[in-house]
C-alpha cells in the first residue's frame, strides 16, 4: 500500500475539476446551480470539460427524476407513495441525508458541494458528520436516482477523467499498472477499474465524489468488497516508513561475500519497523492490518517477487558502492547523487515520495534499505 498524490491538488486539478463538473453536470439530477462552480462574476463556466467563454449557466439536460418500472413496483408493493420530487426521494431513504442537503424546500449549495468533493477518509467523515443513517429497503435508490455512478462512469469523458487522476501504479499493491492511455483515435485504453473507497452500497452518496474514486487494477478492487473495515485511504497515508518489505534470509554473510542467493532460501515478509517506536495511533496500525488482508500482500509478495528480490541483491552486490563512486567520479555531470546512480541500478524510480512510478517500487526501496543495512552502511 502505498499513499498516492491528491490529484485535485496538484498540477492538473483545474483541467480534472472541469472534467468532473462537466460529468456531473452531464449526469446529477440537481440544478446546475445548485453545485457547478463560478468564476469571478458568478457564472458557471464550463463546457465539454474545458472553460468556455459563454457567461451563463447551462440549462440543466432533462432532470425529470427517473425512477425505473422496478422501483415503482417495490414501493407500492410496499403501499409507499411514489415520490415525486428529488427531495422527497432522498427524504424517504434517508431523512437524516434530507437534511444535511435541503434547507426550506432549497438545496443547501455548500452542502451538496461538500458531499461532492470532500476526502471519504474517516476522520474527514467524521469531522464533518458525512454518515447518514438510510433505510436499507431503499438505499439503492440513491445510487440509480440521485448519485448516478453507472450513468457518470459511462461517460466517454470519464476515461479523461481517470487519466488526469495519474495514477500510473495500483496504489493498494503496488504490482500493477493502471495507466489510462489516449489512442491515435483519440479514444482512452483504460487498463484499470475505479475503486470506490467508501462503497457505493454502504455510502451511496459518495458514489461520484472525485475523493472516493481511486484508480486500482482489477485484482484489488476485486478483493477489497464493500465490508465495514476500512484499508488505508490511499490520498492519504501508506505504508510508509513504518511498514517494510524484508527477507527471512537466514545468513547475510554468504550475500555479502558475494554468494549467489537462490529464490527458494527465503520469503519476503511484512513487518513494522523495529525502529518505529511504540503504536501511537492504533487505527492506522488496524487499517494496515486490513489492507494487507483484504489485498492478500502477504501472500502475492511472500514467494511471487523472489527472482526479482534476488536479482537486487546481485545488482547491489557487483555494482557496490566503491563501484558507484568510481561510476560518479567518471560522469560527474550525470548523477546529482549516489541515490540517483543507485535508480540507474534498478532502471526505476524507488525513492520514498515517488512510490506510484513504477511497480514494486516500494519493494525495491525497502530491499535496498535492507542490503544498506546489512552492508553496515547509515541510513540515507
Ligand atoms: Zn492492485
């Protein structure tokens, strides 16, 4: 598990929010100005995801609410009178959601934006009383009706959308790739799925909130299920510092005179550091125990990276530090530091803040602090 950059925050989150209005726009049933932004003169501003010159607010597309032949059945099978607003809708799966949304009949704008774009991590939630009792018998209807994830996520658009997120790595286990490709045709080759953070059963409201949705390969959104223990938030945290990859190698002595180690003489495990100090927050230490968990990363990295974690200790060992320093000394204007000859070793970045680069770059960093160690060399 490692923690991911905020999309929203960095370089692409101007073009990433006008994508996600835009979808928003193309599929929420509420009123345009109930949510979209403004600019400085108070005009909704964008259209086909870009900016648009035109000072107006869109018409809102067709925003009958649409409640399917089913749901009409259900509910008068349940001698329950079909709404026929938005607001009564919400107000019967969930009057508490009802209120946090509607004030007077109106929508309570900075509420809706908040619902919108608020991190689901659960302080976050918490803090800004985002949990809301609904009735179970009806729940689903906010996810068909209000909070339309099939609809938005149908989108030709939401490709672009989960491109700008960049999110080249799986952040739950750091194997796979997740690009979002742009063909010559100019359509998008996604080779991941979205994971909603919160579940879209247990938290329909947060269905379409751009922090929920987190670009992962097929595998772990599969293996994560919509139970109630929460994985680490990826936007977030990770496994940081605190937790590391290491191998049961029996003796380090025969690596470091330059013993050829075999695959089958060890595993790779994950511990928490030694030197991490006592648990201070006892939640992350639960939602790394889940995540690890419902991931399976114990067991997909016990054995599966073996050859690969081999080839770091043979690379460590012929091109030794005496090796880099000779490297730096004779292309001097190449190498900024000894960290970066190092990466020229594994052909990948692995440093701690650039852990989404490239796949197992977390297992690739710790490895190479454990031969660092065992070398007897300081910490970088
Ligand atoms: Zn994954």
């Amino acid at each position: 598990m490692i923690q991911i950059p905020r999309p929203w925050e960095g370089d692409r989150a101007e073009a990433l929010w006008a994508v996600y209005y835009f979808l928003l726009y193309k599929t929420l049933p509420f009123e345009p100005k109930d949510y979209l932004p403004k600019d400085q003169d108070g005009f909704y501003y964008y259209k086909n995801g870009d900016r648009t010159k035109e000072k107006v607010y869109p018409d809102a597309p067709d925003k009958t609410m649409k409640i399917t032949q089913g749901w009409k059945k259900k509910l008068s099978k349940a001698a329950i009178p079909i709404p026929n607003t938005l607001e009564e809708l919400i107000e019967l799966v969930s009057p508490q959601l009802h209120d946090y949304l509607y004030q007077k009949g109106a929508v309570r704008r900075e509420h809706l934006i908040e619902l919108l774009t608020t991190q689901t991590d659960g302080q976050t939630i918490q803090v800004h009383h985002l949990e809301f009792a609904a009735d179970p018998d009806w729940v689903q209807l906010l996810l068909t009706t209000v909070f339309p994830y099939a609809r938005f996520s149908r989108k030709p658009l939401f490709a672009k959308l989960v491109q700008l997120m960049g999110v080249e790595v799986c952040p739950y286990c750091n194997r796979s790739f997740t690009t979002t490709a742009k063909g010559r045709n100019g359509s998008y080759h996604r080779q991941n799925q979205v994971d909603h953070y919160r579940s879209k059963s247990k938290y329909p409201w947060f269905a379409v909130t751009l922090p929920n949705l987190v670009p992962a390969c097929g595998n772990c959104n599969l293996r994560k299920g919509d139970d109630d223990d929460s994985v680490l938030y990826p936007y977030l945290e990770g496994f940081g510092a605190r937790y590391q990859f290491h191998t049961t190698l029996k003796s380090a002595a025969g690596y470091l005179m330059g013993e050829m180690v075999s695959p089958d003489d060890f595993a790779v495990e994950i511990q928490r550091d030694p030197a991490a100090g006592p648990v201070s927050d006892p939640d992350y230490e639960k939602r790394v125990q889940t995540s690890i968990r419902k991931f399976g990363l114990d067991v997909l990295y016990r054995q599966s990276h073996n050859a690969y974690v081999c080839d770091i200790f043979e690379q460590r060992y012929i091109f030794s530090d005496a090796y880099l320093d000779a490297l730096m000394d004779s292309f001097p204007d190449l190498f900024e530091s000894r960290e970066e000859a190092r990466r020229l070793l594994y052909m990948k970045r692995y440093d701690a803040d650039a852990l989404g680069a490239s796949p197992l770059a977390k297992l690739t960093h710790d490895i190479d602090r454990e031969i660092s160690r065992l070398n007897g060399e300081k910490e970088p």
